[in-house]
C-alpha cells in the first residue's frame, strides 16, 4: 500500500509566513480584481435588463428649421432594425444617415419655426451583439423664429455681419467685428454657424473663417496666403464649402493675378483641406451653386463663355453658352436652370429675358410666363422648386423706373405680382428655408417730397410671400441672408 505524502512540519510553517507576508499593495490588486470579476458577472446578469441606450441627442429645447436630429447609442446598432422605431410627433419625413454609433434624421422639409417637435424612439431596435433597445425614449425641442444676416454699415467701411429679427424691435447685433472688412458671408444649412471671407488690412488678401454662431468661436478655414478667395457657398449637406480663388503671383513679377476659379473645402476634415474643383487650370469658374442633394454643382466658365453644370455622380458635365456673367439659379433638384440672357435688337435698349434649360432632355425654352414688353434680370427657385421668385420691370410705353418681384409657376407661367411700389426697386433677394417669405434688399427711389432720392441707403425687409405683408428689418444694410 501506498502511502500519501504530506507537507512537513517545515513546509507547513514556511506557507503560514508566505501568506501572512502578503502587503498592502498584493491586498489592493487582490480586491480591485474581485471587484472587476464581481462588474463582469453584474453586466452578464443584467445586461439584457438594461438593454441598449441612447448617450447624447441633440437638438433639445430649441433648434432650426433645417437642424438634424442626431441619437447616438451605446454601442453599434443593426441599423435596418431602426427602420420604423424613430418617429416625429407632429410627423416629418426625411432621410436617415449613420456616422459610427450615431443615427442622423435630416427632415426632407424645413420645420415650422414657433413649432414644438417631439422626437420618439420605440423599444425593438437591436443592436450587432443582439441587445435591444428596451424603453422608449422622448425628448423635444421648438423651432426657434429665423434671423437675417446682413453686411453694414452701406456707406462706410469697415463692412461687418449684423443679425436681427424680423419684427422685434432693437435686436440688431453686431457678429463680427472685423478691423479689415467681410467681404462676403454664408450661413450653413443647419444655422450654426457663419463661413465669412475677411480682408487682410495689411496685405490685401482674403481668407475663409468660421464663425460658431452658438459659441462665439472663431476658425480659420484658409490660408490663402497670396491669394484672394471670398464667395463661400455651402453644400447643403453642410460639409464641403465651394468658393472663388483668385492667385496673385506677386513673387512671379509682371504676371499678374490669375483668373478666377473654384475651389473645394472639405470642412468635415480635420483641418479642414482644399483643392480646385477641377484639376484642369483652363477651366475658369465663379458664382458656384449646389444642387439640394450636392451632386451637381453650376459655375460660370469666363473662358468659353457658358454656364457649366458639373454632375460629380457619374463625372459628366453640361455647358450652356451664356453671356451674361451668371451661373443662373439651379432647381433644387439639380435637373433645370434658369438663367438671364441678353438680348440685343437694333434700334431698342438691351432687355434681359430668363431662359429655362432642361437639363434631362437638353433643351432650353423661354420662362413660361415671359413678358415681352418686361425687362426680367434675375430669378430664384422655391426650397420645394415649384416656384419662382424673380425681378421685373416694364419697358416702352409701361416703363418702370425700378424692379417688382413677381412669383411664376414655371410649368404653366401663372404670374402673380408680390410687390407693387414705385418708390421702392427690389434687388437681391434669398427664400427662408420653409418657402413661406422672402429677405429682400430695397431701395428708395424718391424721398418724401417724391424727389429722385440720390442720398439714399439699401434697406433690408422681409416679404411674406402668401399675403404680401412687408417688415422692416434694418437701413444702411445690403447683402441679406437667412439664418434659419
């Protein structure tokens, strides 16, 4: 018989000292491990009890007409079981986009500004590991009342960005305070933020900057160090910027500065990175545009004397000869473009007409709605792309000394005129994100004696566009956008 070994009286003592040696810091690693183990069985019990989460979301208490809803869960979700979990009380279509864990919902219409919106995520939706989202989760927000931006002061330098508004009295606020002068600006889409071109009192350049309209913060987007570039215009995704760039040369003696042509900035990036539009350095451009779904983008060519429209889908392009210096104005849809066209008839003053290109069928036709005796000199799509807004005034025997806004269906040409004062001519003029009213700037043509008016300053209004009501929103101000 075999008989088992045990530990000696010696081997039994030495293991009490071992053990009773242990230090405080063995103690301490001994616990935290207990308490990570005791974590790890707590998460397996009750981690279907939990279930999955929402971290952050955004827009609460107040938003803009255009402003995403963002949801970011706790982890990677099956996105297709998102499909009908996610609603808006009052219901909004829209678009879905993913970027990492957070769902992005873009509403397809702007919401109503003075509107409160309920965002409901139902219980169901899962994620990769198979947890579930296992409450339902409620948050709101109301749509605040859009401003207009503008540049002041009209008649003295330097220029800067003012906000207000329309219809309270004493809420002019000064942006930007700017030594050397805005040259141009563009809010995003989302309302968050001013992209504005700043001149350089010191050396005569421009350069694109950000402006957080929330938090005051400012960033340098450029460095266009001999270089001009001005003219931002936002993707309406609000993530790439085109704009006008225009080289010096001054180290290349007598050269002179370049023409003009239009570059990218990839604002998404970190830091933000730029390039030409189109590699080919024959290819001129200004006055870019995007289509609503940023796939197509129109310049006008200077050095072949047409409109290009530049569908980056299928990289194929369409050029429209034109000799009026504009880009036109790209449906929102990006498939038709009316532009202005002048027309020279001997023994009659030049009359600008507008020309509606479809770009599908590759045919141009003259607007519906066209007034032979009418001087038509520019035109602006609706948010929806069923109307237009544009800028008229009569020849001949029916001459008009400034500009009325006329609205045209342009696939019957019905015409219905917005404003009817011949004190005033209407210049340029931007839709707000819902289609409901106009930012216009005006002018006095003659003063209260009903004298030509030759002292006076651009004034900025609102028109809505359903009853025809006018509100004033600042004088000595030009260069009007919304901000939603």
């Amino acid at each position: 018989m075999t008989t088992p070994l045990k530990p000696s009286e010696g081997d039994a003592q030495q293991r009490y000292f071992s053990l009773t040696q242990i230090t405080g810091f063995d103690r301490a690693v001994l616990f935290a491990t207990i308490g990570i183990v005791a974590l790890i069985l707590a998460t397996l019990l009750l981690g279907d009890r939990v279930g999955v989460v929402l971290e952050r979301v955004s827009p609460l208490e107040t938003a803009h007409a255009t402003s995403p809803i963002l949801l970011q869960f706790s982890e990677p979700m099956q996105r297709d079981t998102l499909a009908d979990k996610l609603r808006l009380e009052p219901a909004v279509d829209g678009t879905v986009s993913w970027s990492g864990t957070s769902l992005i919902f873009r509403p397809m219409q702007a919401l109503k500004p003075g509107v409160s919106y309920t965002v409901v995520l139902s219980p169901g939706a899962k994620s990769e590991t198979g947890r579930e989202v296992l409450s339902e989760w409620r948050f709101s927000f109301k749509v605040r009342s859009p401003r207009v931006a503008y540049l002041a002061p009209a008649d003295a330098s330097p220029l800067n960005i003012w906000m207000a508004t329309p219809g309270e009295a004493d809420s002019e606020q000064q942006v930007t305070n700017s030594t050397g002068g805005i040259y141009d600006f563009a809010p995003s889409p989302d309302g968050q933020s001013l992209a504005f071109s700043e001149t350089n009192s010191s050396t005569g350049t421009e350069d694109i900057k950000l402006l957080d309209l929330e938090t005051g913060s400012l960033r340098q987007l450029t460095n266009c160090v001999d270089a001009s570039c001005t003219n931002p215009t936002w993707r309406p995704d609000g993530r790439m910027i085109a704009y006008e760039r225009v080289e010096f040369n001054s180290a290349l003696g007598n050269v002179g500065a370049s023409p003009t042509r239009v570059w990218l900035l990839d604002v998404s990036s970190e830091p933000p990175s730029t390039r030409p539009l189109f590699p080919d350095t024959q290819v001129l451009g200004t006055d870019p545009q995007w289509s609503e779904n940023g796939q197509r983008i129109a310049i006008f060519d200077r050095a072949s004397a047409s409109i290009f429209i530049y569908d980056f889908g299928d990289d194929s392009g369409v050029a429209i000869p034109s000799q009026a210096g504009t880009s036109g104005a790209l449906s929102p849809d990006g498939l038709r473009l009316i532009y202005p066209e002048i027309q020279l008839n001997e023994g009659q003053d030049a009359r600008t007409l507008l020309r509606l290109a479809d770009l599908q069928t590759n045919t141009i036709s003259p607007l519906p709605g066209e007034d032979q005796t009418a001087n038509d000199q520019s035109a602006l799509w609706s948010p929806n792309g069923s109307e237009l807004v544009i800028g008229r005034r009569f020849l001949g025997q029916e001459f008009t000394i400034g500009y009325q806004l006329y609205l045209i269906d342009p696939n019957s040409g019905e015409t219905r005129q917005l404003t009817d004062d011949e004190n005033y001519t209407n210049g340029f003029f931007t839709w707000d994100a819902t289609g409901d009213q106009l930012v216009v700037q005006r002018l006095a043509l003659t003063n209260e004696q009903g004298q030509p008016d030759n002292l006076a300053r651009p004034e900025i209004w609102t028109l809505d566009v359903a009853t025809g009501e006018l509100t004033f929103v600042a004088r000595n101000a030009f260069h009007p956008r919304w901000i939603p």
